[in-house]
C-alpha cells in the first residue's frame, strides 16, 4: 500500500489541490464541543421564531403570535421541570419559587424538599451535585427497571443549561448530612470554582439554580418580553400541574391556581371572553395518575397536555389515549342521530379540546425536546378510563350538536356540488326528452313528466305529439326512487336518478323556493301505473322533495299527477273510464244484470294503453291532469308518517285504523297531500305487509295463497315442472310479481328438510334445498316437479271450497280472502316476516299437539302449553324464563357428545343453524395449510352423512378437549340459538293486524271461527243436497211425463218446450245454481254470449239443461227405479247429516288428517333407519339429498283420498315425531 502523502508542513495535503487539509475537513470534537456546534440537536433552534403560543397575561391564558428562541425557552423548563421532578422524589415538597431578573439577565429556580446529596461519589470522585450538575450524561434515571415518573431521562436535562449560561450557579441543602453545598460554573460549563461545603441544620433541605444565559449564543442582546412571556407561563403551569399541595410563587408572589382545574379555566376565561354562550369544561380525577379536562373547540382539534410535569405542546400517545375515548363515544351518538354523517373520529377530534395531566412511568418522547410522549399504551403504567358520568357530561356539553351542525354543514356543502341551475340545454342525462323552452324565459310554462320506465316513457311521447315538445320534457324512472329520508349520504350521492332530476329541474340543495322563477320547469307531473307500486312511486317522489325543498311544495300547481284509467268499460260507441277499482266495483254493482252488457277492459300498467290512446289522453290533459295541494303543516307530518323511521309507532297505528274500501275520489281536480298519503299510499302500505304478514286463519301469504287456489282448480295431483306451474299461476290468479319470485314461493312450500316446514303443502320431487344451505341450494325450477301433497286436501277440506268469499281481480275470480284448514296452519309450519310498520315471526309447533288441543277445545276443556317442534329435529328445544319481554322464549340445543380423549361428535344442530355455515365455522377453528401460523383449537374435521343429516367428528388435542369440557361443549361449540313468541303479529279474520302473546292464543281465535264455519258447512251440505234430492225428483217426474206421452219432446222447438216445462211447475236449476265444482271455483267468466231466442222469450236456457239433456236411452222406467234409490240414499244422508253436529263434522276431519299424518310418521321412519345404516356402514352423504322412494314391499294403506291417485305414498314419520295419538272421545 503506498504512504498517505504529507505536506511540507506535516499536514495531510488535500486532495485535488484544494484549499482545505485533510485535517480541516474531518474533525473529532468532545461532547461539549458539539453540543455548542450543533445546539439544535439537543435543546431545539437557536435562531428567533415566530408562532402563536400560549402565554399568562392579565390572570388568563392567551393565543397570540410569540416570538421567540427555542433553545432559550428549552434550557429554562429544564431546570424548571427538575425541581417539579424533585415533588416525585419527597412528596413533602410544598414549595416552588422561581425568580425572573430581566434586568440582570438572571433566572433562579428554588424547590424544597430533599435535596442533592452533599457527598463524594466514590467512583467519580467529585460531589454528586457538581457530578449531576456538571458533568454530562449523569442521570438519577439510567436505571429503567426502576419505574420513574419524572422528566429526566437521557443525562442531559440541566447540564444543557450550564453549557448555555455565562454562569450557573448550585446550591442544596442537605438536612440528612447537615451540609449545605454551593458551586458556581462559568464560560459555557468550561469553568466551575471549588465547591463551598457549609454546615446547615438538620432537616434542612433545598435546591436552588441560579443561571445567566449566554444570550449571544441565541443571538440575543437581553431577555425579551415574549420570552419572559412563556417563562412565565411555564411556572403557571407548574402550579396547575403540581396542585395544591405545593405553593408555586413568581417573583415573590404566590401564582393564584391550586388545582388542575383552575388551571383549565386560565384557558377558558380567554375563550369565552367574546361568547354569550361559554364553552363549558368536564373535569374528571380518574385516579391519582391522571387528571383530565374536556372542552369544545371551534373548528380544528386543541390540546393542552402534561406528562411528569413536562409540557408536551404538540401531545402524543397519551392524549390520543385519552381522546380517542371522548370521540369514540361521541362518533356512536352522533352516528345515530345522523346515519348520514359517517362521522370519523378525527371529524369529532377537531370539536374537541382536551387537557390531560398525566405521570407516565419512564416517559419517552420524540426528541430531547421533549414536545411528543411516545411511550405506547400499554407501558403507561396505569389506566385512564373515563367514567359513564363524565361522557354523559360531555353529551350534554354541547359537543354533540356542534358535531351534528357541522355534519349537516358538510353534506349540505358535497349536496350543493350537485346542485342544477336554470340553463337552457344540459347534456349527459340518458333518455332525457327535454322541453324545447326549459331554462329559458318560459321555464315557469314548461313541465317535467317523470314516468314509470321506458313503456309509460314511450305512452307520454305519444301524448306530447298533441301538445307539442317546447313546454313538455320526459324522464323515465328506473324503478323506484330512493327514500332519502332514510337513505345515507353515500346513497344520495351515488344516486344517478336523484342528482339527475336535480340537474333537469335545476334543483339547488337547501335553498327556499318560494315560486318555480329559479327552475328549469315550472311544474312536475307523475305519471305512473295505478297500482300500488305506482302510488308508492308518487310518494317516494314527494318525500325526495319534501325532504330537500319542503317549500316546494307549497307553490300552487308545481307537483301534478297524470292519472289514466285502470278500467275502461265499453258498449257500443260508449266508453266509461274507472281510475279506482273501488269506483268501477260501485259502478257495476249498481248496473245489476245488465253490466253484463259491457266490455271491460282492465289497464294494470301504462304500456296496456297504445298510442292512439296516449294521444286522446292529452287531449283532453285537463281530465287527466290533478295538482297536489298543501293545506297546512298536517301535510308535512303525514308524509313524514309515512316514510320516517321514527314515526314506526305511528305508522302502526295509521295502518291499524285503516278502513277497507278506501280510495280517493278521482273526479277531484286537487288532491291533498294528506289525502294522498292516507287514502291511496296507505293501499300501498297495506298490500306490502299482507305480502309479509300472514293471515291467523290459514297462515298464508298471498303468493303461497295464489299458489294453493290454483292447485285446487287444476286439481294439481300430476307432476309438472316449478317452472311450468308457475306460469300456470301467474295466468290464473292474477299475481302481478316476477315469476321467479312465484318459483321461489313454490319451492318453499315444498321444501321439508329439519327447520323447514312441519308438513309441506307441496310435494317435492328433485333438489328443493336441504338443511345445507337452508333451501338455497335447490335446484333451478326448470329442472324439478311439483305437485299437491297427498295430506293437503286433508288440511283444506273440498267440502269448505264453495264456503269461501272469492276475490275479483283483472276480471278473473281468484283466490279467497282466506282458505279456512282445519288447523291453523300458521302453527304449524311457522312464519316470519318484515314488512311496512310490522314484523313477525312465529315458531313451529306439533301438528299432534294442536290436534290434542283442537279435541279439548271440542270437549270444552282446557288447552295444554305448546311448545316449538320441528319436524326431524332431535336436539332439545327448553324454555327459558323471560320476565323482561312478553311472550315466551327458548333455548335450542343440538347434540354433542365425546366419543374419546381426543374425538368428539356433532349429531345435530339447533334449528336454521345451516349444515354448510356450521362447516365453514368450524373449520376457521382447524388447521389452514395456507397458514402455518394459524392457531387453532380443533385438528381435523371430518363429516358423514347427506345433507338431510348431521354427523360431525373433531379431532382435538386431549389438553383442548378438557378446555372445551370446563367451558361446556355447547356453549364452546356454539350449539344454542333462541327462539321466542314475542314478535307474533298476524293479520285476523277481520283483515286487521294483531299481536298474540301465545300460541293458544292464536288457536283459541281459530277454533271459534272455525266452529262456525263447520255450522256453515253443514247448512250448505243441506242445502246442496236438499238441491240434489229435488233435482232427482224432477228428472223422475220428467221421465214419466215423456214415458206416459204428457210431454212430447220430438219435433218442437227448445223455446215452446222451455215454456211448457215452466207452466208444469218444472224447477229451474240454471247453471249458475248449480252447487260449484271446487276445481272450477275461481275460473275465468266466459265472455258473454249474444242474446238467445229462448232468453228473448223470458227462459234462461239453462234453466232446464238438467232435463233436456238427458239422452233417449235414459228416458225409461229402469232409469226411474235407479233415480229413486239415489233419491233414496240421498234422503238418507239428509238424516245423517242433519243428526251430526257441526262438532262431529270436525272430528271426522281430524280423523282423517291424522291417518294422513300416521303416513308421513312411516315414510320418515323409513327414511330414518336406512340414513342410519349408510351411516353405521362408513358411506358418507352426497352433496345432493336423494327424494324419498317408496319402500320396495311397504305394505299398501288404504286412505280417503280426495286426489286421482287413491293409492297413498308409503310415506313417513320423522324421528321426533310423536307418535301417540290424543283421545279422541268429545262430547257432542
């Protein structure tokens, strides 16, 4: 290696022939040395800053601009939070003086208490005063085992301060070794005399510092005023910090505060000088750690905070400790209030001031500087949680609704980014038809159509070819609008169709419109189909402005609706338009027989109209067109009713009073907004929850009731498609709804796997869903068949069919108000639902338990509780005792077991706990292979059995299995739910929703209602049967009038034989007379026929079809012999029936359900005992559930069926099912 080069002068030459040596340009420098070069390192900037800071002035805190030295500010408080420090050390401190000579330049700072120990440290060989004083990087709190709640921590503190003072004076008395010690340093720390050691007394204990800074180093000439400023208020807040038990003076005069909170309101006396409303403050002493304050701030986020006496002016972890607890707690209130705010805890930071006093065991901080804490949480050494009483104080305080005020600032501030403005063309709103004169000076002319989708788009262009395009604009709706009442405010925003109408009617948020001048359009009218859905359209769209622009809607003929018919009847070259079913109801009612005379025509949806009557629509648009009117606040309060949140009560009770065949009488020019909402939206309100609540009567909803009526009158005994029959529906029972809804609907009610029904009214044949996925793995409805389960008609009685009061809809006769079982259905199958004000949810129970019931009913004894059963389910189901709600609840737990030290087994799981979920929870508790690093608590997990049943086996370590022992395996496991009674709202026989506390409730309202209808059932048997035997007896008289030639049939015309059978007394039995064939209950009206001769002549041709269509062949006496043995047999059921009560009519019922029952008992026991051999076997289920099969050699049972196949399924009973059957002996 070559020799470093050497300059003639024994300097190393520097390279490149520079001006600097080797030697100049890398220097070594001591510890005090570089302390001076480089002082922003250890005590902060050298040079004057300028900044806003809070000093003590005139008794108050004040914000205003300060310039000043860091450095200089920094070397004071060391000394200053030494002495505090010394408060830690001898809690029999009680004093503080601190003197301020800006004349002579000289600070002096004297605590009592222990003092500096006055002895020769034997190591170092010099006093301890002059060593931690004197000498740098000397501490008392090296030691971090030790937990110290001091300032100091990094051995430089007051040496800082010697370095940067021109003379640096020590004192301390030390009582214990009666020496009082005295050194004085000069030059930077460069300098120091002898030490003076003098006697003192004992118990004499005190340190003073007295020291000149070397101001030429801060570049200063003297103490300037705003830095004797914040000298001084460093000594307050000594005094605010330190408390009452220690007498804090400035200049030979004690500082007025004696607590942290009088130190607080320094700081509120500046803040509320200017404000009529003071800002409060919350204090709170968690314990003798923590002392904390809270207060608002305007507008951005303030904090005074202490950790052992040091002032941390830009906070750190232990103010965002204490903070964050304060916002959290506000963020969830304010969240509630407002579910638009989305508040976040740094929006509510910045209303917050926060003072926090704290001592904090070895604090660390972000630089020497000490002005962030950033010792974690959890090595505070102590807690701070704030009390329930202090963050309701801080409810109260008024934080809240500065938050909340702020909030709506914000929303209404992004709102208005949206906001439209008169102009006379805007571009990129798809689908817009705008008015030729909108936004122009003929605006207020103009009007917006809003239509239902692009076919009532397509009716409204039409209409506008007769009015013209240049006051007229079209914007289809998609749907439904958003109800923004309670939409949040990311809904809003992100709502095409909402900042669309905005820009097209040149909407601006939160403005107050007093006539339509400002707008693109004078007027809004809504055109929508006149159903339900289209009325809850015009009512989303009046709440959307009556949210945002309430006054809007008090300007005369600015919001208009666009009504059309929803019935057209037609006779010759007249037409009647009918705008409500009820009108066209009391309309035809009146008319009498000769409504038949009409052609109606029934227009459900604008696309039903065609163009040609769009265009005489708006022709004549006075007719069609009525303006909503505002007539007082009543109003605004019942469109609030209608679509707030908190109004649910009272849209329970607007719904309860409502009154059937209430509507709005379209011949009105004006309809009230009032009017609107409770005649025609509460129709609306009222269909929704029909859909979601079933009827007590049958347990029903309106699409399963649809479904049930229409596989009665197709007598539904044959297979079809989900698919096919759902089309089938749709046609026949004029549901308005998506076919795939009906699809769905129908697979539910097929559907019998544990949790579903208790007995399916449908049967199921294919993959309808298991207990898997809780049904939502069937299969598509194209693929699987359906038809009438064989028991259902033993539920649903044909005998009832002609009972029932049927509905009117579309032309078509449908479904009735309610089929009429002979249980309630509603227990035994269970429902739930939500819909408009109410929801309801009602367990399963026995259908055996409510046939025992139904028996001691009829025997006029009391009922026994029921209790919730599911089909198939083999856990426990156990009361629970409730005495907060009404009602009962249960436990339901399924079925764990330990097989050994390491294995345990899941046979069941408590009800609606789906297969597949549970799966995928426990395996969150097994081994990833993904994740090594997962813990876990279970090793393996396998499965046995199909998807109807449940065989789980866990390997555990034998140490987790006692775990889980200790814990409970079905609480380790989760293997309860609950299910309860509390929420069992349905609707009556009268239409009106009600609350039932109990089971038996519901079946005691049942069975009285049911009774009657067996007493009907009875008088209608009679009556048809009487009709019958009457029938017989004419036909036997006819056949011998014809057989002894009294009437002569051949070669005469219908209408004279009409005439003669009526002056003979012959009994009409026309058609419609006839007793109703439950397959054709509910058929479509034939179109009418054109008048007949015979009508002409005064017969109905039907009259008399019973006779006349009797064939030659029976016209005989053999024929009369046979009718008189059915007349005979029927006059013997007459005597049957008439000596049977409406009782025993009921028993014969469940006597036959019960057999049907018996069938579904085998067929599940069946299907039992083979799941248990597959499993016995090792086989393990599929992922598909198979459908039941009929056992092989299953003996056949001979049933009453009122299907084609007479034939019953070998079916079957369930394990679970209770098998004993409740005596049968009633009186009658």
């Amino acid at each position: 290696m070559a020799a470093p080069l050497h300059s003639s002068s024994g300097h190393n030459a520097a390279a490149g022939g520079g001006a600097k040596t080797i030697e100049e340009m890398y220097q070594k420098k001591t510890q005090l040395e570089h302390i001076l070069l480089r002082p922003d390192t250890y005590i902060g900037s050298v040079e004057k800053h300028t900044q806003a800071l809070w000093i003590y002035e005139d008794g108050a805190m004040v914000n205003r601009s300060v310039t000043y030295v860091p450095g200089l500010y920094k070397i004071f408080d060391e000394i200053l939070v030494n002495a505090a420090d010394n408060k830690q050390r001898d809690p029999k401190m009680d004093a503080l003086r601190v003197e301020i000579d800006v004349d002579s330049c000289c600070i002096s700072v004297y605590n009592n208490g222990d003092g500096i120990p006055v002895e020769v440290h034997q190591e170092e060989g010099v006093y301890v005063p002059e060593m931690i004083l004197g000498h740098l990087l000397t501490s008392s709190n090296y030691n971090d085992n030790e937990k110290k709640t001091t300032g100091g921590r990094n051995g430089y503190g007051a040496k800082l301060t010697n370095i940067f003072s021109t003379e640096f004076v020590i004192e301390t008395a030390d009582g214990r070794r009666q020496k009082k010690y005295k050194q004085v340093f000069y030059e930077n720390m460069g300098k120091k005399s002898e030490p003076q050691i003098t006697k003192c007394k004992q118990g004499e204990n005190w340190t003073r510092v007295t020291f000149k800074p070397d101001l030429a180093k801060f570049n200063m000439t003297h103490l300037e005023d705003d830095v004797v400023a914040l000298m001084r208020k460093r000594v307050v807040d000594m005094a605010g910090t330190l408390g009452k038990t220690v007498k804090v003076e400035l200049d030979g005069q004690r500082v007025p505060i004696k607590s942290f909170c009088d130190y607080v309101d320094l700081y509120m006396k500046s803040a509320n000088c200017d404000r009529p409303d003071n800002f409060k403050r919350i204090y709170e002493q968690v314990n003798d750690r923590w002392e904390v304050c809270v207060s608002q701030s305007e507008g951005q986020f303030q904090q005074v905070s202490f950790v052992n006496r040091i002032a941390t002016i830009r906070g750190g972890s232990h103010v965002d400790y204490v903070t964050n607890q304060i916002a959290n707690h506000v963020v969830a209130i304010v969240n509630k209030k407002n579910k638009n705010a989305n508040m976040k805890l740094h929006n509510v930071k910045s209303h917050l001031w926060v003072f926090v006093n704290a001592l904090i065991d070895n604090p660390a901080f972000d630089s020497q500087t000490k002005e962030t804490l950033t010792t974690r949480q959890g090595s505070f050494g102590s807690k701070c949680e704030l009390s329930s009483d202090f963050l309701k104080k801080v409810e109260k305080s008024g934080v809240i609704e500065n938050v909340l005020s702020w909030a709506d600032f914000k929303l209404s501030k992004e709102l208005k980014k949206t906001d439209g403005s008169k102009k006379s063309r805007i571009s990129g709103i798809p689908k817009l038809e705008d008015a030729n004169e909108a936004g122009g000076k003929d605006s207020d002319k103009c009007t917006l159509i809003l239509t239902e989708g692009d076919s009532a788009k397509a009716l409204a262009m039409s209409g506008i070819a007769v009015v013209g395009r240049d006051y007229y604009g079209v914007f289809p709706l998609r749907g439904k609008l958003l109800n923004v009442r309670e939409a949040n405010h990311k809904q809003i925003m992100d709502n095409a169709e909402i900042q669309h109408i905005k820009q097209i009617l040149g909407l601006q948020h939160g403005k107050q419109y007093e006539s339509t001048k400002g707008l693109r359009y004078g007027h809004l009218m809504i055109m929508t189909d006149q159903d339900h859905d289209g009325s809850h359209i015009k009512g989303l769209l009046i709440n959307f402005i009556h949210s945002f622009w309430p006054s809007l809607l008090k300007v005369p003929s600015f919001l208009v609706e666009f009504i059309t018919p929803i019935i057209k009847a037609t006779r010759g070259q007249t037409t009647k338009s009918f705008y409500t079913m009820p009108e066209y109801e009391e309309w035809r009612k009146n008319l009498g027989a000769s409504a038949s005379s009409w052609t109606i025509k029934y227009y459900k949806g604008l696309g039903t109209s065609t163009a040609k009557e769009g265009r005489k629509y708006f022709e004549d648009i006075i007719d069609h067109k009525k303006d909503f009117v505002w007539v007082d606040d009543q109003d605004g309060n019942h469109i609030e009713l209608a679509f707030s949140k908190k109004r649910i009560a009272d849209r329970k009770q607007w719904l309860t009073n409502f009154q059937p065949g209430t509507y709005i009488d379209q011949r009105e020019k004006q309809v009230k907004y009032s009017d609107f909402i409770n005649k025609e939206l509460i129709l609306f309100s009222m269909a929704d929850l029909q859909r979601s609540i079933p009827s007590m009567v049958d347990g029903l909803k309106p699409g399963q009731r649809k479904i049930l009526f229409c596989s009665f009158k197709r007598n539904f005994v044959k297979e079809a498609k989900v698919a096919q029959f759902s089309g089938y529906v749709s046609e026949h029972s004029a549901y308005h709804h998506g076919e795939q809804s009906l699809a769905s609907t129908i697979i539910g009610m097929a559907q019998n796997f544990v949790g579903s029904n208790n007995i399916n009214l449908m049967s199921p044949n294919g993959q309808f869903g298991t207990r898997a996925q809780g049904g939502k793995d069937a299969a598509s409805p194209r693929y699987i068949f359906t038809k009438l389960s064989n028991i259902t008609r033993s539920i649903f009685p044909k005998d009832d069919d002609i009972l029932l009061n049927y509905l009117n809809e579309d032309g078509q006769s449908i479904e009735p108000t309610w089929y009429m079982p002979i249980l309630p259905m509603v227990l035994v199958n269970g429902s739930e639902g939500i819909g408009t004000g109410w929801s309801t949810y009602i367990p399963n129970y026995n259908p055996r338990d409510i046939v025992a019931n139904v028996r001691r009913l009829l025997n006029e004894e009391s009922t026994v509780p029921m209790h919730p059963w599911y089909r198939g389910f083999k856990g426990s189901i156990e009361k629970t005792v409730n005495t907060k709600v009404a009602g009962s609840t249960y436990t339901v737990t399924g079925i764990i077991e330990v097989v050994d030290n390491t294995t345990l087994r899941i046979t069941e799981l408590p009800i609606r706990r789906w297969t597949q979920d549970y799966k995928d929870f426990l395996e969150s508790l097994a081994p990833d292979p993904k994740n090594k690093d997962k813990v876990t608590f279970i090793e393996d997990v396998t499965s046995q059995g199909d998807n109807e049943d449940v065989y789980i086996q866990l390997k555990l370590s034998e140490a987790n299995v006692n775990v889980a022992k200790e814990e409970g395996l079905v609480k380790k496991f989760k293997l309860t739910t609950t299910i309860g009674t509390t929420n069992m709202h349905l609707f009556d026989s009268d239409g009106k929703i009600r609350k039932y506390d109990t089971p038996e409730q519901i079946l005691e309202e049942f069975f009285q209602l049911r009774l009657e209808f067996y007493c009907k059932r009875k008088e209608a048997l009679l009556k048809n049967i009487k009709l019958d035997l009457k029938k017989l007896e004419n036909k036997v008289r006819f056949i011998r009038c014809v057989v002894d030639n009294e009437i002569i049939v051949n070669n005469r015309k219908r209408a004279d034989l009409f005439l003669e059978l009526r002056h003979k007394n012959f009994d009409p039995f026309p058609k419609k007379k006839k007793k109703a064939e439950p397959t054709a209950v509910g058929a479509i009206e034939e179109e009418e026929n054109e008048e007949s001769p015979e009508t002409a002549a005064g017969v109905d041709p039907s009259d008399y079809e019973y006779l006349l269509s009797m064939s030659i062949g029976t016209l005989t006496l053999e024929k009369i012999q046979e009718l008189n043995a059915e007349k005979q047999k029927l006059v013997d059921d007459v005597v049957e029936l008439m000596n049977t009560s409406p009782k025993s009519l009921w028993l014969k019922d469940l006597d036959a359900f019960e057999k049907e029952l018996d069938v579904l008992d085998q067929m599940d026991l069946a299907e039992e005992v083979q799941r248990e051999k597959r499993i016995k076997e090792g086989k393990k289920g599929g992922s598909k559930a198979a459908p039941k099969k009929q056992p092989k050699k299953a003996a056949p049972i001979k049933l009453e069926s009122s299907t084609e196949d007479n034939a019953a399924e070998p079916v079957v009973a369930k394990r679970g099912a209770q098998q004993k059957k409740a005596p049968k002996k009633v009186r009658i």
